[in-house]
C-alpha cells in the first residue's frame, strides 16, 4: 500500500509540474479548491481507500464528495479523510434510500461532516416521463424539507435524461419550478446536460440560485447527443479536450456563485486524465 501510494505521488507531483501546453496569463478564472467524485475511484477505492486518499491528496485535490466503501464505518473512512485533510462536503444517497428512511441519510451526512446530500438518478423505464417527474418533485419536496431542518441542503443531480421536452421548456424545467427553492437545489453535472441537449453555462445562468454543487467533466468530440442518461464511459475526457465551454461554464457557475466542484472522470483512463484536467483549470484566465 505504502509502496503504490508513494508511486502515485511522485508521479502526479510529476505530471502536474508540466504545462501540457497551457499557457497561463492573467487573472486565474478559476479560484475555487476543487475536489472528486469519489466514483471516480470506484475500481480501487473499496480495496485500497488509504491509498486512493493518498492518491487524491497528492494531486492536490482538498475536497470529496462521496460516502465511503460499502462495509466501511462512516467514523473510519472520516478519519482517514481527516488525517490527508480532504473534507466531505457532501455525500450521495440513492433516491429509495432517501425517500424510505431520510433519517438514516442525515445521519450519514452528520458523521462524514457533509452540508449537502445529492440523488444522481430517479428510477425510471426506458423513458422518463412527465409522471416521473411529478413524483419526483413531490419526493424532493418531503425529503428536501427533512434534510433542511437538520441543517443540510438537499441536491438533485441531472443526469440527461429530464431533459426531454415539455411544454415551452423541459422535464428538469418542471422539476425546478415545482420544487421548493428552500428545501431542494441542484447539482449540475455538465456532462450529461451537454449530452442532454443543453448548454450548461445557460442552465446554470437559468436557475443560478438553485446551483449549489458542480460536476467537472468534459465528453468526447463527436459523440451526439441523446436523452438516454447514458454513454460509453470512454467518452469521458480530459476538461478542455472535449465539446463543452468549459471557460464559459465556470464563468456562469462564479456568477452564480457555486463553491464546490467535483472532478469527476469515470474513464478507464481517468489516473493519465485528471491531471491533465487539473492542469487545464489552473491555465484558465480572464
């Protein structure tokens, strides 16, 4: 473990001292810290999680989001988080866990020091539909509400597939309208609002006040663009590299005035991938 872990420092201390051709001039654009999306790890993370920490603190990374291995004590995994310095801001919860025992979900986020909780899907058929969404919203609603009087902020993650049309806007838009602004907000994953048909930066810029948390990917050039909440996990690649603005998105999202972003790279390639991803964030300027 000590071995692989050293390996991966050194190794990221050295690709992240290269510029990979981004030249840095002006004001950064980007002065948040940032963190991870803990599925990132998921191939490693339940066997080697002292080593996935390290890891993840040495690519510079002081903040992620997720709940720890299955099996593992929530006081363990905080522990082990502590002693990198790496905060859980917040945590995922699946959407029949949350809506079934939101207590349980609350405890959880309590023991890992979390302020937000995120749902990243909503159980649906092969299309979601406008009656999946009304159950939603009334859901996140009630759940929304019990997390805010423990003092935690409930996130609805997207994940594509909401924005299939409805009326004069989309499925997500009747989510945002018929949901509470005091008990539910959101998570804005940019992947799968580009791959659902949207420019992220005008969906942030839409509902500003509801966009709490962000995931920070990128999807391959030439991929089109559905509403199936899905694709081939080699299409996630390095920020910059892919289809989206990414300059154009974190603008919107400091306007808006989100803290937390979670790199998130469920590529095969994601050890060779999110160094160049942070690279390029720290080349942004304005």
């Amino acid at each position: 473990m000590k071995r692989y872990s050293v390996f991966f420092s050194v190794w990221i201390a050295a690709a992240l001292g290269h510029s990979h051709g981004f030249a840095q001039s002006g004001k950064p654009l980007f002065t948040s810290a940032f963190g991870v999306q803990a599925y990132t790890f998921r191939s490693s993370m339940p066997t080697a999680t002292a080593a996935v920490l390290d890891t993840i603190k040495a690519f510079g990374i002081t903040e992620l989001e997720g709940e720890g291995p299955k099996g593992m004590p929530k006081e363990e995994f905080k522990k082990l988080c502590d002693e990198r310095g790496i905060k859980i801001p917040s945590i995922g919860a699946g959407y029949d866990d949350i809506v079934k025992d939101p207590e349980s979900v609350v405890k959880m986020a309590k023991t890992l020091g979390a302020s937000y909780v995120m749902v990243a899907w909503i159980p649906h058929k092969k299309e979601f539909t406008l009656e999946d969404a009304k159950k939603a919203a009334a859901d996140f609603n009630r759940v929304g509400k019990i997390l805010k009087q423990s003092g935690l902020t409930f996130c609805y993650h997207n994940h594509g597939y909401e924005f299939g049309k409805y009326e004069d806007g989309t499925l997500f838009d009747y989510i945002a309208k018929n949901t509470d602004p005091k008990y539910v907000s959101f998570e804005i994953d940019i992947l799968w609002s580009f791959h659902g048909g949207q420019d992220p930066a005008q969906l942030i810029n839409k509902y500003p006040s509801r966009m709490k948390l962000m995931h920070l990917k990128d999807i391959r050039k030439g991929v089109a663009n559905d509403l199936t909440g899905g694709t081939d996990t080699r299409n996630d690649v390095a920020l910059g590299t892919g289809q989206i603005n990414i300059p154009e998105v974190l603008k919107a999202a400091k306007k808006a005035g989100i803290k937390h972003y979670f790199i998130e790279d469920e590529s095969p390639s994601y050890s060779t991938q999110i160094p160049v991803t942070i690279a390029y964030i720290k080349s942004l300027t304005y």
